[in-house]
C-alpha cells in the first residue's frame, strides 16, 4: 500500500464520519410536528340544499316537457350559483330537447370546464355519451349551415369548438 491508499482511505474514512456525526446530530429533524398532522385540507362545501331543490325541479321539469321553465329556473339558479357545472350540463339538455345542439355544446363545453368529472368513465357524473352525440348533432348542423353560407366566420369557430369538444372526449376515460 503506498502513501496514496493511505491517503484515500483516510478521506474515505472521514467523510464516514463526518456523515454519521450529520445524520445523529439532525435525527429528528424529519419528523413532522403534531399540529401539521392534525390539519387537514378543508372538504368541498356540499351543495346548498336550495341547489338540490332546484336541479330536481329542473329535471322534472325537463322530463315534463317544461323546457321555458327549466331555463328560466336554471338562468335563475346560474346567478346564485356560477360554479356549478351541473347546472350548465341541465342547460345543455334543455337545448338538446328544444333541438339547439350548437347551443347545447356551449353549454357542455362549459359544464366539463366547471367540472371535469363529466367526461371521467371512472366517475358517476360520467356523461361523456351524451356529450358525445349532442356534439355530432351540432356538427352535422354546422356542416349544413357551412354549405349554405361558406364564408360565414362564425360558423368556422363554433366548427373549432366542435373539434375541440371532440378531443376533450376522446381525451377522456370514455
């Protein structure tokens, strides 16, 4: 062994060292304090009960035939509570039954940004078919509108909406 050896395994041996007296010396410095255990993140507040209320009325009255209704209920509900994407999806079946699909997609478009759930085949609120089919109809109707005026640059907007609808759907579980 000559001086060089000598020398690396004395290097060697103090760096050991050097990190067992680090590693004693912050022991518990890794351990977490009581009172950040305790805290937790706050649970999203649960839907009023007056939200509940109304998307049953709107339901029925979807299902009953009362679209005016539905829509001035959901427009009412929509102003006490913007952040609601059920309340956009209730709007966009409205415009589905009253055979408004390009209406219908913005109001799609608008539930999934306000709750992605929707297109997520893993979770109940799951209504990626739905919005799949009202986004066919809103592009076969844009095609016909296309063909009869193709110059009309709001029309290639809302056809850049449609492909945009259909890559969130695709881009989805569903």
């Amino acid at each position: 062994m000559d001086r060089f050896d000598r020398i690396a395994i004395g290097v060697f041996i103090a760096l050991v060292v050097g990190m067992a007296v680090l590693i004693v010396g912050h022991r518990g410095a890794g351990v977490p304090d009581g009172k950040l255990q305790q805290r937790s993140v706050a649970a999203p507040a649960a839907p009023s009960a007056e939200l509940e209320a109304g998307v049953k009325l709107v339901r029925n009255l979807i299902e009953g035939g009362s679209l005016d209704r539905a829509e001035a209920l959901i427009r009412d509900l929509q102003q006490k509570f913007p952040y609601q994407g059920e309340l956009s999806l209730l709007m966009g079946d409205v415009f589905m039954r009253k055979q408004e699909p390009i209406k219908a997609m913005y109001q799609y478009k608008e539930a999934i940004d306000l709750n992605p759930d929707y297109l997520d085949k893993k979770t109940p609120l799951f209504q990626g078919k739905k919005m799949k089919v009202a986004v066919g109809e809103a592009q076969a109707d844009i095609d016909r509108k296309l063909r009869e005026r193709p110059g009309d640059a709001s029309l290639k907007d809302e056809k850049k909406m449609i492909y945009y609808l259909y890559r969130k759907i695709a881009g989805s579980c569903g």
